[in-house]
C-alpha cells in the first residue's frame, strides 16, 4: 500500500488542475446566459478541494516514478477523471429539468474523455450551451492525452513524468525521445495539437460555422472523438466545404503527432513522405474511401459526386474513429458499413488521437505473416523485420502478437457477454467494437441515427468497460489485475 502513496500525490496534482477545467464551461454559461452557471463553480470547488486533500495528505512521498507507478497512475486517471467530469453534466442537467441518471453520465464523460463519441443524451440542440462545451472540451483534453499534458507541467511542481509519458503514450515503440527531456516532447506535441486546433477552428469559422459552433466542432475533430452539439451530428450544416475541411483535419490527426514535432524542429517536411505508418494510413483511408464512393455509385445509391462527398467523409470519419454522420448510413449496401466499422480498428497511426490496433502494428504483423511464409521455403534464411530503416527488435513483434490475442480476446468476452443480456448479435459485436476501438456509432440499434440510450444500464458499463480498455490499449489495465503486478 506504502507503494500506492506516491501515485496518490501526483493524481491529486492532476485532480486540481483537471478542476481548473470546469471554468471554461462556466464562463461559456455566464456570458450565454443558459442558466447553469452556478453549477460549475460547485462542482469545481468539490474537485479541487477532492485533489487539494490527496495531495496534501501524501505531500511527503517524493519519488520519481517507476514504471509501475505509471501503470497505475494512467489506470486511476481515466477510471477517476470521468467521474469527476460526470459532476457538472448531472448537475447542469438537472437545473434544467432533465435529470440523467449516474450510469449515464459516468458514460457520456468516459465517452468524451476517451473521445470515444458515443452519447445517451438526445435533444443535443436544446441542450445548455455550456453542457455542449464541457462535452466536446472533454474530447480535446482526452485527445492528445491529459497525462502528456501533465508531463509537461508536472516537472515544475517537482514530479519526474517519463514514466507517465510511456505509460500513456500508444502504440508499440514508446521508448525514443524526441527530444532530451520528456517535458519538452510533451510540450512540443502539445503545441503540434494546439496550432492544429486553431487551424481547425479557423477553417470552419471562415466556410460558415458559427463561432462556438466551429470552436466545439474543432475540439471534436482534431481529437477524432466525433461529438456534435446538434442530433443529426456533422449532417446538421449540409455542407460540403465543411466536411472537406473536417476531412483533411481527420486525416492530418489521424497520422503520428511525433512527425510533425521532428519536421517542425528540422524545418523539414521531406521526412513526412518517407514513413511507412503514415503512407499506410493515409492510402489505407482515401483508397477506403474511394471503394466505398464506387460501391455506391454502382449500386445507384447516389450520383457520382454525392458518392464520392458521402463516401469519403464517412470512410474517413468512421475509419479514424471519429463517428461523425451526415446520412444514416446503415442504409447503404450492408458492406459499406461494416467495411467501415472494421476499417476503424486499423487506420490511426501511433502516436495520433485515435484509438484502435493502429497502423504500425497492423505493418508488424503483415510482414511477419511473409518472413513465416519465407521460412517454409528458405528455412534458414535472415530476414529481419524493417520498417522504413529500422530493425524491429523481437521484443516489440512479441509485444504486438500480445495485444493482437488480448484484443481479441476483448471484443470476444464483451460480446458474449452483451449476448447474456439477450442484446442481438448485431448490436452487441458493433457496439463493444465501436467502444474497444473509441469510435463510437455502431450497427444495429446503436448505429448513426439512434445513439446509446436504448441500452439498459448493464450493457451501457459493459461498453464503458470497452472504451476504458481501448483507451488504456488493455495491457495495461488487464497487468494491473494480475498477482505478480503487485509483487515488490
């Protein structure tokens, strides 16, 4: 337990600069005048107060922190941080007279948080400005990571933060720094997210989204969470501009935030072109694209130019695990959409804000797959795994054929165990696979034109469950559950 003191006092660090957050919305009530402003300060001051007392409590255990130590910090943080963030959501709500149960709110703020996209809520247009705000700000600060953040604060108040930069950080190779010091990779890639999301809020401020309107619609976008302030979510602005513009921001988020940190610092972009994951991602989703806009030209769903609009705006937002809608598009050819929900599990890069196996395991895998297929004919050939220049060392290929089988093995246990809960095959698969893979709108009855509501309280923590998993990519949260985590 002694081991637990100083991963207390740096979550409570985290807890009072997570309760500052609650000031956004709060300003955004009192200058729109929705009505709920008082809530804010409220549940502001129970979080802070909540952080201020770990800490001070444990302020004497000051150690940097082992790679254990990370582990469980990055568990408790996005097992805890929801449920603080749940407090102005059922407040705000219930001040209006519609009052969301706990299961509910602790869904909807794991959901932004892991900028998953997936709601309860209907009625998002009458809804308190404010809530809109704290719901897609949610999945900014989820985006990028709030302990990549803290990694860059953290070290002025004395807390080391390498291994919560390691624990936190996706994909298979997390080791190599781009810079000497950790805070100073946390800062750069953070300044890479906010110089994208003022590119973003600018571009769609500019082609004719209101103000507030292109600052939430930004905070959704460059963190691939998918959350809308409107019911008939992007589909709401009937625009085609908008949704070019929302589709090269996905695919520029889609790809590895520590290659344009390497190409800003060298002032040299060439780099960009020669990466194996990001070619892959982005041929991965535009060839996506262009298939799914063929299918439904040929099967005369839409003329060509609407094919190729709807076509690429979905495959693209459905593939990097945005969830964005602008038609139901369960009423495409059945292949179109489970293409999509499919392609969603693979085509984010490590290292962007998206969720999912992601694209560099995927190249691990497939070339593997072909050094296995050449050793049956060369039994003694040497035939190191590459990507790009570097050699993949055995250790990493072995870490990935783990997550390959907990992945799996994930998806398949949730599913059966919606099945328990005579959820149909459909609904229950698409749903713990949109959540595993933080995308959002599945098949069946959780698909783009209904939303998370119709499942009772029991499934919808099943999916929490998935979307905490995906986020935290399972192996970190599933060693926490085994004996020899806690041996000293």
């Amino acid at each position: 337990m002694v081991d637990l003191f100083p991963v207390l006092r740096v979550l409570g660090l985290l807890i009072m600069s997570f309760a500052c957050t609650m000031a956004l919305p709060g300003l955004v009530s009192w200058f729109w005048l929705d009505g709920v402003w008082h809530v804010y300060p409220q549940a502001m001051a129970l979080t802070f107060a909540l952080g201020a007392g770990l800490w001070w409590t444990m302020r004497w255990f000051r150690r940097e922190l082992q790679p254990r130590h990370g582990v469980m910090l990055v568990t408790m943080v996005w097992l805890l941080l929801p449920l603080l963030a749940a407090f102005p959501l059922m407040l705000a709500l219930h001040a209006v007279g519609r009052p969301i149960s706990f299961t509910h709110a602790y869904f909807e703020a794991v959901s932004g948080l892991t900028t998953t996209g997936s709601t309860v809520l209907s009625g998002l247009d009458t809804l308190p400005v404010s809530v809109n705000v704290w719901r897609t700000f949610l999945q900014w600060l989820g985006g990028m990571g709030i302990l990549i953040l803290a990694v860059a604060v953290l070290p002025l108040l004395g807390v080391g933060g390498s291994q919560l930069f390691k624990a936190e950080a996706a994909g298979p190779v997390k080791d190599s720094k781009l810079t000497p010091r950790m805070a100073e990779t946390a800062k750069g890639l953070w300044g890479i997210y906010a110089l994208l999301s003022l590119g973003c809020a600018v571009a769609y401020w500019v082609a004719g989204m209101s103000g507030l309107d292109a600052v939430m619609h930004m905070f959704t976008t460059v963190s691939l969470g998918g959350l809308s302030s409107y019911d008939a979510s992007f589909g709401h602005f009937q625009s085609p501009l908008l949704e070019a513009i929302a589709i090269v921001v996905m695919l520029i988020a889609s790809c590895n935030f520590a290659l344009y940190f390497v190409a800003w610092r060298k002032r040299d972009g060439r780099g960009l072109g020669r990466d194996p994951e990001l070619r892959a991602t982005l041929a991965v989703l535009l060839g996506g694209g262009l298939l799914v806009a063929l299918l439904l030209w040929a099967k005369g769903v839409y003329g060509p130019l609407d094919a190729l609009r709807h076509g690429m705006f979905h495959v693209v937002s459905i593939g990097t695990t945005t969830g964005y809608a602008t038609v139901d598009f369960l009423a495409w050819p059945v292949f179109a959409p489970v293409f999509m929900l499919l392609l969603s599990g693979v085509a984010t890069s490590a290292g962007s804000t998206g969720c999912g196996i992601k694209m560099v395991r995927v190249l691990i895998l497939l070339k593997q797959a072909r050094r296995e297929m050449t050793r049956l004919v060369h039994p003694r050939a040497v035939q190191p795994i590459r990507l790009g220049d570097a050699v993949i060392d055995h250790p990493v290929i072995f870490s990935v054929l783990a997550f390959m089988l907990v992945y799996g093995g994930t998806i398949i246990v949730l599913s059966m165990v919606l099945l328990l809960t005579d959820l149909d095959p459909v609904t229950a698969f698409s749903a713990v696979l949109a959540s595993v893979n933080c995308m959002g709108p599945g098949l069946g009855s959780v698909g783009p034109a209904s939303n998370y509501a119709v499942l009772t309280d029991t499934q919808l923590w099943v999916c929490t469950l998935a979307m905490l998993l995906g986020r935290l990519e399972m192996l970190s949260f599933i060693a926490l559950l085994t004996p020899a985590f806690w041996r000293r």
